[in-house]
C-alpha cells in the first residue's frame, strides 16, 4: 500500500472516530449516521435508510473483523489490519459509497450540487478547503455540479490502497 493510501486511512480512522475519543466504537457510526441524516433531510426516505444501513453494515464487517477482544472498541492498528484486507474493505466502502453519493442527488436527477457536497463532506468531518478541492478535482460542469457516479467512484478509490495521485488525496490535509 502506497504513502497517499495509508494517510487516507489513517484519515478515515480519524473521521470515523466521531466523538474523538481515540478509538471506534458503536456509537461512532450513529453519531455518523445522525450527522448525515440531518443534512439529506430532504431526501427520499428509502434513501436515507440505504445510508443508515450502510454505516450499521460498516460498523458490524468492523466489529467482527477487528474486534478480536471482543470489548466493543477498534483502535488505530486494528484498523490498519482491515486497510489492508482490500476484498473486504473494499466491498464495505462500495456499499456506503454508493448510499452517501445518493443522499448528495436528493431531486433524483444525477446531479450533486457544490453546498449539498459540501453539507455532506462537512458532517463526516473533513476540512472545507479540502472538500472545494476535492469538488473541483471531480471535475463540476458549467453549472458546478458533479454527477453521483463520479462521485461514487471516487469515495471507492478514496479506499483502493492500490490507487495514489487520485482526486480523493485533496482530502488529506497538508499538516496530516
Ligand atoms: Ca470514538
Ligand atoms: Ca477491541
Ligand atoms: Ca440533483
């Protein structure tokens, strides 16, 4: 795994640390979940469980994978560990790929404006300058929209350890 893949995970290990407590538990991915939930309020309900669903999938591969003693609690080197399981990490980040990149299209039309990206990136918990980076890397139209797909497919290769010089390295903070 290359330099950029290992600081992406590192940075997701941050990210889903929601609480800031040093190590990922249940209450992370609900914390998660809440946050994205109050953003896509306008969203179709089923769309909205898809996400839920995704983040308690998430957290379950997580648990039963990384939780080897069983106390409820992920640390950043169990988390290392999945990083680098590729087939299963990569399977659990599609799902909630796919259902993050749905709840930025709320009027169903394929197309994700700048504020609703920005509203979502922002409650997962990444910097405002990374995320307008991250968008114009995405490549927006003449209107500054970006369509789900890219955006779905991105939010994978955020999670290809295999992938380096990608749109989704405007994520990581210089400092990071
Ligand atoms: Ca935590
Ligand atoms: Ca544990
Ligand atoms: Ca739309």
């Amino acid at each position: 795994m290359g330099h950029e893949a290992f600081q992406r995970a590192a940075l997701v290990f941050t990210l889903f640390d929601t609480n800031g407590n040093g190590v990922i538990d249940e209450a992370d991915f609900d914390l998660m979940t809440e946050r994205l939930l109050l953003v896509a309020e306008d969203s179709p309900a089923a769309d909205r469980q898809a996400l839920a669903d995704s983040l308690s999938g998430y957290w379950k591969v997580l648990s039963e994978t990384l939780d080897t003693n069983g106390d409820g609690l992920i640390n950043p080197q169990d988390f290392r560990g999945f990083v680098l399981n590729t087939e299963l990490f990569g399977a659990t980040a599609a799902v909630f790929a796919e259902a993050l990149a749905v709840l930025g299209d709320p009027d169903g039309d394929g197309l994700i404006e700048r504020p609703r990206f920005l509203d979502l990136m922002t409650a997962i918990g990444f910097e405002t300058p990374n995320i307008h980076s991250l968008f114009d890397a995405f490549g927006p139209d003449a209107e500054d929209r970006i369509t789900v797909r890219v955006w779905a497919d991105g939010i994978r290769d955020y999670y290809s350890p295999e992938k380096s010089g990608i749109p989704g390295d405007h994520l990581v903070p210089d400092s990071f």
